[in-house]
C-alpha cells in the first residue's frame, strides 16, 4: 500500500514552483486560480521573492501548498491508499484526495495563516528543534520552566521541536544543552506554532470553514493531533482546528499508517523534509520524493 504524505512550513525557497509553471499549460491554469483566489500575486512572489518575503507566514503557507498540490494535478497520478500531511501538509493532503478543491484549499490555507500570524503578533515567540534526546526528556524539563513552552513537532527518534514564548524558548535550550542534547536548533519562524500561544487563532481559522464545499475523502487522512485514520468531514474539521494549538504526532502518523499496511511513502512537497525523517521511523520501509516530471 501507498502513502502520500505532504509536507509543511519550512519547505519553501527561492524560485519554487517556477519548473512546474514552465513546464505545463494546466500547471499555469492552477497557477491563475492560485492567484485569482487570494485576490493577489503569489505566483510572482513564489518565483522571484526574496527569502525574507517567502519565509512569511501568510505567503509560505500557501505557496507549499500550491506547489505540493499542482504537483499531483498535472502528474494526475494520485494512488494513494492514505494520506498525511505535516502540519500545513495536512490541508495539502485533503486537497489531493479531493475532499476540498484547490481553490477552497488556497483560501483555507491563506485563512489559516492570516489567523497564525495574528496570533504570533499577539505574542512574540518562537520555536527550537532539540536533537537527540528521548521525548520524556525533552517534556519534563519544558515542564519546569516558567513561562509557556511545549514539545510541539514529536517528528522522528532524536528530533522534537519545542515552541513558546521566547524566554522560555532560550531558557529551555539551556537546560536540555546541560542534559545531553547534541544541539538546540532556534527556528527561523515567527511564532510558537502547535502550542496554547497560538489560541487566537482557532476561532479565526474556524470562519473559513463555512465558505469551503466539503466532500467525502477518497482514502483515509491520518491526523497529525492523534495519528489516527478518519474519512469523516466533521472529524477532520474538528482535527484541523485543534492542530492549531496541539503538538504534531508525526511519528505516530507514520507508525499507525504502517501498522495498518502502508509499504512505500511518497513526500509530495517544495523540497524533501519528511524523508529523512521516515528513514529514522521506518528504517525498512521505502521513502522517496513525488516524482512529477511529464
């Protein structure tokens, strides 16, 4: 069995998408509806923005997603047997298998991340990816600083990223420095994404939901918030609200699909993240990029 799994924010870069436009008249027709759904340009920031502008929250978002998912529409080869995504790759993934179209995956996505950036504003912080400590390490000691910082991404053996305010942020580095991690990495975002900073959000991001047509999956959609499978549209709406503020189970995703027959999993995104990181889940299992050359 197959598995499509969509990546998140973090994967954008100079450039991106520019190869698929050039290549093929339907990818500029998603390009055009890209453009005419958020009623501005993106498509020339996605070629010749700086790394400064694409490293924004509310574009970063949806260009992942367009280049994740354009990719699939002018391959036309979707034969997933379930699907996940990583954080913002989980609206990629519903797109893909056709429970929103590509026009509501546009706006839902811009939608989102308006409502996250709003919510960095409020509160000023960041995130840390810790490398090489065991999860209950890592949560024990976000535990006993003061001030608000979580484990926010379990997203493969030795890698957790923790999110909060910024001087929980340094504090915390320090203390798992001192308790054997290998390194503390600062992230280069704008805010604690998947943690209770990011509550403002919800209820914003809950708006865009009403203006999107929902329909039944193609395949199962395992959910970053539990790791679990689920083909109903009330679940997955509730599970994309409550991924705001809660941790990313990436591991879980990735173990649950192979335990429930998954072989081979496919990374459909700007650039490859999440193989590496199947490679350490998984280390039998095949993981490779989407090839979607015509």
């Amino acid at each position: 069995m197959k598995a499509y799994i969509f990546t998140g924010q973090g994967s954008q870069f100079q450039g991106m998408g520019k190869d698929l436009y050039d290549s093929s008249d339907l990818a500029k027709e998603y390009f055009d509806k890209a453009d005419d759904a958020l009623q501005f340009d993106i498509t020339k920031i996605m070629f010749e923005g700086s790394d400064d502008e694409l490293k924004r929250t509310e574009i970063a978002q949806p260009a992942i997603f367009i280049q994740s998912v354009v990719q699939i529409k002018i391959a036309r080869d979707f034969k997933a047997d379930m699907v996940a995504g990583h954080s913002l790759g989980e609206i990629s993934a519903l797109a893909a298998n056709r429970t929103i179209s590509f026009g509501g995956g546009v706006k839902l996505v811009y939608a989102r991340a308006k409502a996250m950036q709003m919510a960095c504003d409020i509160n000023p912080s960041t995130m840390a990816a810790i490398i090489g400590l065991e999860d209950e390490v890592v949560i024990n000691i976000c535990n006993k600083i003061d001030g608000t910082v979580v484990a926010a991404n379990f997203n493969c053996p030795g890698q957790i990223v923790i999110s909060g305010d910024i001087e929980a942020i340094n504090e915390a580095c320090i203390k798992l420095k001192e308790s054997g991690a290998r390194a503390t990495v600062k992230l280069n975002v704008s805010g604690a994404f998947h943690s209770p900073l990011m509550k403002p959000a919800v209820a914003e991001f809950a708006k865009a939901f009403d203006d999107i047509h929902w329909k039944e999956p193609l395949c199962p959609i395992y959910s970053n918030v539990d790791g679990f499978p689920t083909m109903d549209i009330e679940t997955i709406k509730s599970n994309l609200l409550k991924q705001i503020t809660a941790p990313v189970c990436w591991s879980k995703c990735i173990l649950q699909m192979a335990e429930e027959g998954a072989i081979e999993f496919i990374e459909v995104g700007a650039k490859p993240i999440l193989v590496p990181m199947n490679k350490k889940i998984l280390p039998k299992h095949t993981a490779r990029s989407f090839e979607w050359k015509l």
